[in-house]
C-alpha cells in the first residue's frame, strides 16, 4: 500500500465528484449539474472506476444505478468529506466560509414555500458549501436517508436527536366566503358534524377526529367531508374552490385569511400547535454548517 502511486489514489475530489454523481437521476443530469459535458463526465467516472478496480455504477439509459461497491463507496466518502470539511472549520476557525456538504429534509409544502428560498439565500453566501434539499411527505431515517438536519412538525420522540423550534405552527378552521354564503357558519365545534369537512390525511393519524382548546376548555368533534387528500396544497385549493372547512396550519392559510380568500372559523377555538423543528443527530461537536443554516433559517421563518 506504501509503494502505491500517486496517479492510482484516490483523493477528496474524486470523493466529492462520485457523491455528486450518486445524487442525480443520470449520467447527462449530473453532466448538468456539474457544468460538463457528458463525455467527461463518463471519462472520469470510469478513470475512477479504473483506480479503484470495480464498477460503481451500472450504466441504465434511464436512470443511474449504483452497484454493491458504488453503495458502500459513497456510504464511505460522506462522512470522509464531513470530516475534511470540520477539520478545515476548526483549522481555519473561519465559520463564514463553510465547506463540505449539507443535506437538508423537508415537507414538500412549508420546504417549497418556506425553506427553498432559505437554502437558496444560504448558497449564496456560502459558495463552497455543497447543498442539497429533498422534500418528502415525512420525517425520513438520518442513517438511511444520508441527511444532516431535518425540518418537521413537532419535537422527535428520540433524545439521541437535538431539535430547535424555529417558528410556532398553530392550526385553524378556514372555508371560503362562497361555502359560508351557502352553508352558513358553525356556531360551536359540535355543529362541525354537520358540515362538510375537507380532511387531510396524513402519518396515518385519525384525521377525521379534530381536537380543540378554548383556554382551559377542550373539545373533539368527528367529522365528515366528501373530500380527502394527503397533500396540504390540494387540500387548501379545495377549500378556496368553497367545497368545505378545512383544518389547516396557519404558515399555509394566513396569506388566504388575510387576503380574504378564506374566512378563519370559530377563532376562539384553536388546534393543538404543529409547531416547526429543525432536528439533526446529536455529535461532541456540531459541525459549523449545521450550526449556521439553523441559525440562518430560525431568523429568516421568524420574519414570514
């Protein structure tokens, strides 16, 4: 191994070259992303492939596969470029130039409207800090999904985890104008029966029973709707439409309430608070980028 030649090693480039090449659809998506073309970028990975003598990737026309060695190198070169990264930080001490790679989980609606503008913004003033933002409809495995901080509703039941609440989340009763002209309004959380209730269902909770607290009194009501969906944003089209009452976060309802689309039901009433977390696994040391996204995000939510 001593005697190995320089050309034949592999080095942080080529590290941070397959982790990028893993994360696209394809070879000509990665050549995309990358800025090359995809001959180059074909070149190299097979020089790769050469060093280290085994095929990391299969070649599929519509998509990019990686083998049984591909897996277990990129398992292996993330947490390689995290460490050279923390090492630079802490080397350095200079924390305004973040380096290594952030990996960030997001629902797919507060993520579209509210963290990919922060993670853009973010890019901007960190250059070399490598980004990526999935959105998915809910919390996802740190290990298995190889992420670094993961924006949630509500605190994880895991201590191993640390979490920081970047904004209260409180959830309304909103219909539109049209379906109040034609309905009429409830008067109390019991009437909610007889109307109908556009439900969301979503982590396999019993969202067709909606609780409430006005001070120190508490209510549930089961309800009823000809609509349901597992997705936020076609639920909250539902209602704007006038099909129903929708029980909803107010990061999504407050332009509509505001703006009048939509009318804020019985709001002397209130949901229980879906508050927003960031959450990421506990380390002796946190990294300089987890730190400063965090930072970064809770003051920027703190303004919407």
């Amino acid at each position: 191994m001593l005697n190995q030649s320089r050309e034949s090693r592999t080095s942080s480039d080529d590290l941070a070259f397959f982790v990028r090449l893993a994360s696209a659809s394809s070879l000509t998506a990665a050549a995309h992303e990358l800025g090359l073309s995809l001959a180059a970028v074909s070149k190299r990975l097979s020089l790769l492939e050469q060093k280290l003598g085994v095929l990391l990737i299969k070649r599929t026309t519509r998509r990019l596969e990686l083998s049984a060695e591909g897996k277990r190198y990129l398992a292996g070169a993330r947490p390689l470029l995290d460490q050279l990264a923390e090492l630079e930080e802490a080397v350095s001490g200079e924390t305004a130039h973040l380096r290594g790679s952030l990996n960030i989980n997001a629902s797919f609606g507060f993520g579209r409207r509210h963290v990919a503008p922060c993670v853009s913004a973010f890019a901007a003033l960190h250059p070399q800090l490598s980004l990526s933002l999935q959105l998915s409809s809910q919390p996802l495995s740190f290990l298995d999904a190889h992420i670094d901080i993961d924006i949630r509703v509500g605190e994880p039941p895991d201590s191993r985890l640390v979490a920081r609440k970047l904004r209260t989340n409180p959830r309304i009763l909103c219909c539109s104008p049209g379906y109040a002209a034609r309905e009429g309004l409830p008067g109390s959380i019991t009437e909610l029966a007889r109307h109908n209730c556009i439900l969301l269902r979503q982590h396999d909770s019993d969202f067709a029973l909606w609780r409430f607290t006005r001070g120190d009194e508490q209510a549930s009501q089961k309800v009823r709707g000809s609509l349901i969906t597992n997705d936020g944003e076609v639920a909250m089209r539902m209602a704007l439409d006038g099909h129903g009452i929708l029980l909803r976060s107010w990061w999504d309802a407050q332009h509509s309430v505001e703006s009048g689309e939509l009318l804020h039901v019985l709001p002397e009433w209130h949901a229980p608070d879906g508050d927003i977390f960031a959450v990421w696994p506990g380390q002796r040391q946190q990294p300089a980028r987890i730190a400063a996204f965090v930072d970064f995000l809770q003051q920027h939510l703190a303004q919407g």
